[in-house]
C-alpha cells in the first residue's frame, strides 16, 4: 500500500490544501520498505494533485482536507481518511497495526 501523509513539523498538517510537504509511505505486510518526501510549497491546486496523482498514493491520512480536494482525490480512486492528527510516528504505528489494511 502506498499511503500519503501531509506532514507541518513533524505532524500530520492541519489543512492538506496548504501543507507544504508530504511524506509518501510504502507499506507491505506491516512494515515501511519505503519513505519518499513531496515538496508541494509553490504548487497551484493543479500541480498538488497531479504531483500526488503520478506516485501511485493509495491513501491518504490529514487532519483537514477540503471537499474539493478530497472529491479530486477520489475520482482518482484514492482513499481519504481526515480527521486524522497526531506525531507522524503514532499515526502510521496505529496505521501499520490495524489489520487487514495494508
């Protein structure tokens, strides 16, 4: 599974329509073989999602997210779960540990 996280110090972001970065996870069988870094800052809404859109992102984990963006992201089958917040190292270790969805 390819799981995409907006990162704001070391966070998920508040809002992943203005975040600045993403972290791009790769999950198989409950353990991280991959980690990669986005850097969005700059992007107009376009180029946000066609940059998330060309890395293969299967889910995606924020806090916030606009009806907009998480409508786009869908139409592109990818799976959004807001209201999530917390220190990026808890959110994937509950992530991870939850069966059956990775």
């Amino acid at each position: 599974m390819r799981l995409a996280m907006p990162l704001w110090q070391n966070r998920v972001a508040p809002v992943f329509d203005t975040c600045s970065k993403i972290k791009l996870y790769d999950i198989e069988k409950g353990k991280i073989i991959g980690i990669e870094t986005i850097n969005l800052r700059n992007m107009s809404v376009g180029q946000r999602l066609r940059a998330i859109y060309g890395q293969n992102v299967e889910v995606l984990v924020c806090n916030g997210v606009s009806l907009f963006y998480r409508a786009c992201l869908q139409t592109h089958y990818i799976r959004v779960f807001p209201n999530i917040y917390g220190k990026e190292e808890q959110v994937l270790k509950s992530i991870i540990l939850k069966p059956g969805k990775n």
